[in-house]
C-alpha cells in the first residue's frame, strides 16, 4: 500500500507540471475531461489521481464530526440573545463559513459589527476573547455606527459593572479594517496581509462585507459591447473556488470563523412573473382600492386578513447572488429579512360614530378601532436557512442601539 501511494504521489508530480499546475487543488478548476487530455493518463489512472487530489484539496476524512460532538466540543461566538443563539444553532461556530444573506437595509452590516464586538467578550460573557478583520468591500466602514453600539452592547450582555470598565477606544483596536474599492487590491490583501495577520493566533472572527461586492456582473464592462459573461462567469468561478479554498483551510487551521456577507437576486416565475414582496404589498392595497360597498366607498381588508397576508411576506422570494456553487464551499447560510410597515389607509377601521347595520336590521355606532401595532412598524427575522449542526428555524427580531434582540422563536422545519 506504501509503494502504491509513493507511486501515485509520483504520477501526481508528472500530472501538475503537464497541466500546468503548482498545486493541486488548482487542477480541480478545470473539468476532469480536461485534466485527463492535458495528463496523458487513462481512465483507471485518472480516477485514481483524481481522487488524491480531492482528498489533499480536503481531508474531509480528517475533519468528520457528528453533530452532537461539534455542539459539545467547539468553541462559539454568541450574538448576545439567547433567542437569536437558540435560532442559530448556538451561534457562529470557530472554524467554519458563515454566509449573511439580505436584501439592502436588513441589517447585514449591523449583525456583522454586533458580532465583531462578542467575539472580543471574555469566555464568561459567552465571547472567544479575540480580535476582529473585517474587510470592507462597498464603501467606507460606518465607524460611527461600531463606536455607538459598544458600549449599549456590551451593558445588555455583560451588565452595568463590567461596561464601567471597559474602554470603546480597546475594543476598535481589536477590530482591524481593510477597504478594498477592486478585486486586484482585495486579493492582493488575501495573498500578502490576512495570512499575516491570522499567524498572530489571536483573531478569533474574519468579516467580509460582502462577498458578491467585486463579483457581479458588469453588462457594460467590454468595449466591443458584446457581453462576454461565459469568460467572467468562468473567471468568477474560479475566485469563488480559490476564495473557498483558502476561507476554509484558515479557519481550520486558526479555530477562527469567517462571515461573508451576500447580496440577493429575484426569483422570477416565466410564467406567473414575479411574485416577490413587493408586488404582494402592492396587491394588499389593491385589494383594498377595488374592494368596494354598496355606496360605491373602499371597504380596504378586514384586520384579520391583512394580519393573515401580512404573515405570507416573512418568506421573501429571493435567492443569494453567488450560486449553487458558493452554496456547497459555506458551512452555514442566515437570511435576514425586512418588511416595512403598513399604511393606515390599507385598513377598513370604522371610526367612533360611524353607523353600521347590524345582523338584526338595527343600526349601531361602532367603537374606534386601531390596527395592531406589529403590523404599522417595520419588522425583522433573522432564519437560520442550513446548517449542519441545528434545524432551520426563524427569529423575528428588533434592532437597537444595541444591536439585533429576538421577539419570538419558531421552528420553520416540516
């Protein structure tokens, strides 16, 4: 057995230098057709080497763990909510790729920084007493916005006594920001700067806000005007698989976690079209324009039936922006949702003095009716969507000086 491994460590070395490789893993960006033209080899050796090179790329052999052991052994970082925690699985696990997924202003950011700040928690107050990276990829980092919650954050999950003594000015040297405004600088920072810093052992957390920033497609990008998306999804391609690649060995080579954060894309029915959001929201006040009495006046949608409507819209018709492929490279994926609130002018609420008839032919003035608060502010849920380690489970949440605290909890699983 040693002879034959010696053997295909041997042809391995041939087959890099033949396709044009330094590493191995680099032979999996190209189709194994591909790999089996450029290295000469027959199929019962290709499989072979093949298989070696998956398992050099990763040692999944190495890495098993069972549920119940990663939940018993690993270390977490805690959002500072119980509730948000239980939703979670227990948290962001130390060693593993998280992705953050949202629509704009649903609070991504927020939870990235609340997050920077309990990973640098003592071990007592449920953080991992390390330092932060947090690479910046669309626009300037809000500074102001980290500095304001610190201290509300820190007062919420460690009390009175322990924010007396704790400095913001100590907790933003712990959190190292790069602004990368291109790729090439952004991966320059990957080759060079972030091993760099992740040798120290003392960064315990790794943000990148956001991942799909340098990656989307640009329609006006080429000069000849054509499109050339087969090149730049193919290009892509191969910075999702490096990226992974790299995200996967640091983390597990550090204990650190890593957060990347996505954008989102429509999911748009061919034939229905796109029943997303916002065209249920605009539905909602159709129905209650067209819903009409016998004088000719909108009646709008009962208290009960907006509530019910209302609810539909927790579930967004969206999809994250990086694929399939990005999918199977994460450990872990959070969506984070937003609904803003509803007008007044959606609701039938008769007001004081307005006469009604009654069942029995009577009439009667009906007393003033408000619709439920929950449905006039904007709400928030944070839903645990995969995770190998906790059920799918969604958290409606509300977000303050102090970062993101849970309202309620329930299991979304079937």
């Amino acid at each position: 057995m040693a002879n034959s491994n010696d053997s295909d460590s041997a042809l391995l070395s041939k087959c890099l230098t033949k396709v044009g490789c330094e590493e191995p893993y680099q032979c999996m960006l190209m189709p194994y057709s591909e790999f089996l033209r450029l290295s000469g080899l027959d199929e019962e050796q290709g499989q072979r080497i093949w298989t070696l090179i998956s398992s050099l790329t990763y040692p999944w052999k190495e890495k098993y763990k069972v549920a119940t052991e990663v939940q018993n052994t690993e270390k977490w970082i805690y959002t500072g909510d119980q509730q948000i925690d239980k939703c979670l699985g227990g948290g962001i696990r130390l060693g593993s790729i998280v992705e953050v997924v949202g629509e704009g202003a649903t609070g991504k950011t927020q939870l990235c920084i609340q997050l920077a700040i309990a990973a640098q928690l003592p071990e007592s107050f449920g953080g991992v007493d390390g330092d932060v990276v947090y690479i910046s990829t669309e626009g300037a980092f809000p500074v102001h916005r980290l500095e304001s919650m610190i201290l509300p954050f820190v007062r919420r999950v460690c009390g009175e006594q322990y924010a007396q003594a704790v400095s913001i000015d100590g907790f933003m040297r712990r959190i190292q920001l790069a602004e990368f405004e291109d790729m090439e600088t952004m991966f320059h920072a990957l080759d060079y700067k972030v091993p760099a810093i992740l040798s120290t052992g003392r960064v315990r957390l790794v943000v990148v806000d956001s991942i799909a920033a340098h990656l989307r497609y640009d329609m006006d990008s080429r000069e000849d005007g054509r499109s050339g998306s087969s090149s730049f999804y193919k290009e892509r391609t191969s910075h999702l698989v490096s990226m992974g690649a790299r995200f996967k060995r640091w983390a597990d080579e550090y204990q650190c976690a890593f957060i990347c954060v996505n954008q989102v894309k429509d999911i748009i029915d061919p034939n229905k079209g796109n029943h997303g959001p916002a065209t249920l929201t605009r539905s909602h006040r159709q129905l209650s324009s067209h819903a009409t009495d016998d004088s000719g006046q909108g009646t709008g949608m009962s208290l009960l039936d907006m509530d019910g409507e209302f609810a539909v819209l927790t579930r967004s018709k969206k999809a994250p922006a990086l694929g399939s492929l990005w999918a199977n490279i994460i450990d872990a994926r959070v969506m984070m949702y937003q609904r803003r609130g509803l007008a007044l002018s959606d609701f039938r609420c008769p007001a004081v003095g307005e006469q009604q008839q009654s069942e029995d032919g009577h009439s009667s003035f009906a007393s003033q009716q408000q619709p439920p608060s929950h449905l006039l502010r904007t709400r928030r849920w944070i839903e645990n969507d995969f995770s190998p380690w906790a059920p799918r489970a969604q958290c409606e949440v509300v977000l303050g000086d102090s970062g993101f605290q849970s309202i309620h909890l329930f299991n979304t699983s079937t």
